[in-house]
C-alpha cells in the first residue's frame, strides 16, 4: 500500500500526466508486490492449505475458550445462588425457631388459663367467690393475649422482612 502511494505521489511530482503512464506504473508496482508476497510465501514455507487450517483451528479454539468462559461464569452465578438460597434456608430456620417457641409459650399460658378458669367455675359452683383465683385467671388472661400479641408481631415483621427483600430486589 505504501509502495502504491509514493508512486502516485512520485509520479505526480515528476509531472506525469498521462494516465496510461499511470496505469503502467501501478501495475508495475502491484506486479512487484505480487512477487514480494510470493516470496515472502517462499521463505517463511508456509502452505497456504496449512495455513487455513491453522486459522480454522485457532478459530475452534476460540469458540472453546468462549464456552468455558460462558460455563464459568454460569457456574458462579450458580454458586452465588447457592449462597444466597442457603442465607434465606438458616433465616427460614431462624424464623421457624423463633414462631415454635412462641407456639410452646402459647400453649402453656392457655393450659394455665384452662385450669385457672376450671377452678373459677368451681369455685362458682360452690358459691365462693375467692378473690386470688379471679385475680390469677385475670393474670393468666393477660398474658395469653400478650403472647397472641407477640405472636402476631412476629409474623407482621416476617411479611414486612419479606416485602422488603422483594422491593429490594425489583429495585
């Protein structure tokens, strides 16, 4: 290409004008490229059919190289899924703790509530009205819906938790 260029270029500062002139010179030049590459071909020995299996080669192990990079990178991405579900496993654990001894406490403030409002009923039955019984099924009354409460708390905070991890993830 730089042979062609300073042809044109020496050709139009010797003042040639002739076009046929021109277009002798060029393909005297592009006949000497055409020997150059040749031999270029000759010294360097390589067949040309060598050649293009060589590129069709370093071809395919491009595309070798494209689909390791590619299960690579959906291999970390798996692993990072992984990761993040294993988080949301122990959190689910944690939650499932927290709501199974919320359901035992539940369950033995209503037994005491049951057996305080059974000594009521008793105690009624037999026309004593015994001030502490009331005021002990009134406590265990209390705490019953203290624990419904809290009960209720956790789950609103679990739905509000979950919420938020799924705006934050729209996001």
């Amino acid at each position: 290409m730089l042979w062609l260029i300073f042809v044109f270029f020496v050709g139009a500062r010797a003042g040639m004008t002739d076009i046929s002139d021109l277009e002798r010179r060029l393909s005297a030049a592009l006949e000497k490229i055409g020997r150059g590459l040749d031999g270029l071909k000759a010294e360097t020995g390589v067949d040309p059919e060598e050649l293009a299996e060589l590129q069709e080669a370093l071809q395919a192990e491009r595309a070798a190289r494209a689909q390791a990079e590619e299960r690579l990178r959906s291999a970390a991405e798996g692993e990072s899924q992984l990761a993040q579900l294993q988080r949301e496993v122990t959190k689910l654990r944690d939650e499932l703790a927290r709501r199974h001894g919320d359901t035992q406490r539940l369950k033995r403030v209503n037994a005491q509530l049951r057996a305080n409002n059974l000594t009521l009923r008793d105690a009624n039955a037999r026309g004593l009205a015994d001030p502490d019984v009331i005021n002990t099924a009134m406590m265990a009354e209390l705490e019953a819906l203290r624990v419904s409460h809290d009960a209720d708390r956790s789950e609103l905070d679990a739905i509000l938790t979950d919420l938020k991890s799924l705006v934050t993830q729209d996001q």
